[in-house]
C-alpha cells in the first residue's frame, strides 16, 4: 500500500487530498493509503464528520527506500523527517518547487492553482473516472477551504469550475452556507492552548543564500476579535517557538475570512525590521497591519524571498 | 514571447518537443517560441525536413528574470548557462527531479514515460486540442527516437499508444520504415570530428556528495563498427573533455540499435574501476560490454547513482 500524504500541521488540503488521491490512485490499480502528519485543524473534523470519514492515521515510520506520495507539498521542511531517504514516486501539489529530488522519473502535477483538490478533480476527468460523491464533498471542501470561498488571491478559474462541477456530485446544494459553516468550526478555537494556535497552520521556509529559517504561521478566522484577545499569550508562544526551533524569525498573520485582511502578529525587533524592508509596513504595539495581504504563498513568502534574495 | 527549449546538446525529443509545446502554448493563449540549446544531431534535421519545418534558433542571452518553459530536461547541467537567474513558469519531462526549483508555484509535468512526446500528446488529449499533422509528426518522431522504436526499456505502453494514434495524423502509414529511415540517418556519421561525436548526446550528471561530475556520451547506430573504428580518436576526445571541463570520469556508449546492445569506452583506470564496481564489468582495450542496458536514463545513471550514494 502506498502512503500518501500531506504536509506537517496538515489542513483540510492536506487531509482531504491525501484521502481523494489514495482511492483515485488504488483505483487505477495502484494501492495506496492516506496518512496526516499531525494533528488536524479546527475545520477538518468538521469536513470528514460531514463526509462520514474516519480521521487517517498518522503516518508510521517507514523504512529507508520506501516509496511514498506526496499531496499539497514537496519541501523536506514541511513533510517526514525521513523524506530524504523514501523514493518519491508521485507528488500533486500546488506550491512552489522547493529542495524535492527524485531518484528515478517520477508522476508529478504542479498548477498554480488554489488547491491541491483542484488538482485532483483534473486528474478524475482527464482519466475518465466517474467522481464519488464523499469524493467530490472532500475536493469541495478542500478548495473552498484553501480559497477562503474563493476570497483568496490564489483563487483560479479552475478552482471555481471544480466547485460548480463537484457541488451537485456532493450533494451540497447551497456552496455558500457550507463554506460559513466550515469556517465556524474553524474560528471555534475554544480554550487551545497558545502554542496550538501558532502551529496549526505553521511552516518554516528557507530564505536566502545562506538559508535563514522563517516560521510563518497564519489563523484564518470569522473572530480575529478572539485571537487578538490572546495577543500576549501567543506573542510568548512564538518568542519560545522561535528559540526552540532554532529560527530566524517567526510571525503569525491573522486573517479575517470576511473582511479579506490581515494583521499580524510581530514578536521582536528582528522581525519588525524585515516586516518593514520587505513590506514597508511599520509595527505598532507588535502587530503589522498587512492590509489585504491574505495569501502567505502568493504574498508573504514571495515578497519574503525576495527580500533575501542575494543580489545579482 | 515564452521561450521554450530542450536540454544542451540536442536530441530529436528536445527539438521537437519544444517546437510541439511552443505551439500548443501559444494556442491556448501563452504565445510562446521554440529554441534549441545547441547544434543538431544527424537524426533531427531529417525529421524537420520531413515535417516541412525550419531548424528552431539558438536561444539568445535572456535577462535575469525572464519567464522560460523546459521540455526534456530540468537539471541546471543540462540547461542554459544562467537558468538560477531566469523564472521557470512550466516544465514537461520524463526524467528524474533533480536541482530545479521555482521562486513561484509553476506548471511541472512529470511522468516517467519514454518520451517528453508522449506527454505533450496527453496534453493535447486532455486540454481537448485537436492534433495537427505536423506536430503528430514531431511527437511520433520523438518518441520512436527516445525509445529506439519500443526497443528500449524506457518504453511504456503510453508511448505505444501514442504513436498509434498519432501515425495516421502524421499521414505515415508504415511506422517501421519510417523509423529506420530516422536510424539511418542518425547513423550516417561521414567526417564529423570525434569531439563531436562524443558531445551529440551527452549530459553531465553530479553523483554522491560531495558531487562528483561526469560526462555521460550515448552514439545510438546502427553502424556500430563505423564507430569502433574510429576508437583512438574517440578515446582521445573523452580524455580531452576530462581535463577541459573538469569532469571525474568520462563513458561514451555505443548502442547497437537492431541488436539492443550496448559496448562503451572507457578512456582510463578511473573509468574502469567505477564501471567493475558499478556494473561488475570489466574493461578490455578500453572497452566495456554493457550488453542489454541500453538506456542511459533507466540503466547506467541509476545504477552509477547507487555506487556513488552516501551508505545508509
């Protein structure tokens, strides 16, 4: 059985992609078996509860040589800590191409759409294989999620045909209803606790030449009211985030779904000054107002990057 | 205008390639502009002047930045000079990952067919383009060319069914004779300088690490005594290429096209013992028998990889 898997502090994407992908794959004759690499977010029980899906495991370790798929990822930062040693035989994903190699020639689908369940969706009709309904409802879910129902700068045309084509297949008759009630259960963060919240949505990406190391993590939310309320608490979880693991800086945007904005959060002088040179946004009492800014991969990495890029 | 080009040292798949994917491009609104990396083997040039079509200019120095579109290749040996610097938005290729990245999420297709043709002709079939008779040539060309007519190992069914469908387009009734016509062109070697001959299709290719580099030579014929009597010259040219580029070792195997086999220079001792401990061969006169592996791609890197990889 081939593993597939998503990213570390997987979301709806990364769940519902390495499930659609495991049974597309099995049923074109190759076995395969969704895994998560930790623990879900606050909008995916709710999606798979929806679905009547059982939570995947956590992936097992695996033997050096094993081959393994990737789905919503490829950079050895966000997956297994072994990757460099499994055979990578299939990645579908809708990032940038990180430090991924692969031993042999390999199946590989990179779009720059919104999602991964996009993806996915192609790869049912471009095989001609008919599209199940707990399928289609997990694809949906997938991209409305990752789209923030299409409010996201990441959003294709593609992403939209993908909903209009999977909602009736789902059985989901109202698009917008669903989506308000996933990102409930998403902004539903109760009493986690700080650190939680920081790493629930949370990757270290390579900046530069030497490489510095960035955590960037983001809360999508209807209540940014409630995150803001624990300012304190979380600006301490990632000075400690940041000297545990060994990282240059860390930030956490705070995206409101509804008013399409993001403030974020600025733990000390190291960040405030890069916030300011890649941005040119200053830092009041540790928050940087990034305005509309809401895609961490389709405006704050690129703009990060950008600002460690050696000069040519 | 996207440039689009294949890898250094050009093969019939690299040109016709580029040439196939620039116009599918353009037709689904990225115009886009074939270029080759280099001077054409004796095979490409018959398969052009059959399809009607002009040999595609070498690709000009491109400002740093400038989008580009690979097909045949994505390692950085075996691309343009500055392509670190250059904004790698799609890439078709049916070889292993290796050094590529890219600053945003691109369009990549992988698959581990045997022809970068094959795949271009799934992307026609799945975007619902119709084929048109000149470039149902180019792809079939490629993929008999890649695959030596189904005799290599690297062939799959795909690629069988891709010529299938795309012979009658192409208006070539008798796929065999064609194919041989393309051999017999390619192996019509006359007065061409021995340097030459070694650098008509050859890759660089790092293994281990720290990465030794070597130069890896392939003559597909089938004339192969025409070239083993030109063996001093040859050996001289690989010694020659050694000191010039800096390498770690140099082979040049010869593939005898109807017989499936493949006997490969060995310029010197350090050649040689690589070639014992990888391949349990031994070198005589300068000369391995490689018997059936005939496929540089599927056969010899791999295999050189794994003799060269870090223990576990």
């Amino acid at each position: 059985m081939l593993p597939v898997f998503g990213h570390l502090n997987p979301d709806t994407d990364a769940i519902a992609s390495a499930l659609v992908y495991a049974r597309l794959l099995t049923r074109q004759g190759t076995p395969a078996r969704a895994y998560r690499l930790g623990d879900l977010n606050f909008e995916t029980p709710f999606v798979l509860r929806e679905a009547g899906i059982e939570v995947p495991e956590v992936l097992p370790q695996l033997e050096a040589g094993s081959p393994v798929a990737l789905v919503d990822h490829n950079e050895s930062a966000q997956s297994v800590s072994n990757l460099a040693d499994l055979t990578v035989t299939h990645v579908v994903d809708h990032h940038k191409l990180g430090d991924l190699t692969t031993v042999a020639p390999a199946y590989l689908r990179f779009e720059a759409v919104g999602c991964t369940g996009t993806l996915l969706w192609k790869l049912h009709r471009e095989a001609n294989v008919s599209v199940e309904p707990v399928d289609a409802r997990l694809m949906l879910s997938a991209i409305l999620s990752d789209t923030l129902h299409f409010r996201s700068p990441t959003t294709t045309q593609e992403d939209r045909d993908a909903v209009a084509f999977l909602a009736p297949v789902a059985g989901i008759g109202d698009v917008e209803t669903y989506a308000l009630a996933m990102f409930a259960a998403k902004s539903d963060l109760g009493d986690t606790p700080a650190e939680q919240l920081l790493k629930m949505d949370y990757k270290v990406f390579p900046f530069g030449d030497p490489a510095q190391r960035w955590g960037l993590g983001v809360i999508e939310t209807t209540n940014p009211a409630y995150v803001f309320g624990r300012q304190g608490e979380l600006l301490a979880a990632m000075q400690a985030a940041k000297s545990q693991d060994g990282l240059d800086g860390v930030l956490l945007s705070v995206v409101d779904i509804l008013n399409e904005t993001n403030r974020t959060l600025v733990p000390g002088d190291v960040e405030a000054a890069v916030v300011q040179a890649a941005f040119g946004v200053d830092t009041r009492d540790s928050v940087a107002d990034l305005g509309e800014r809401i895609s961490r991969k389709k405006q704050i990495v690129p703009t990060l990057e950008k600002h460690f890029a050696p000069q040519h």
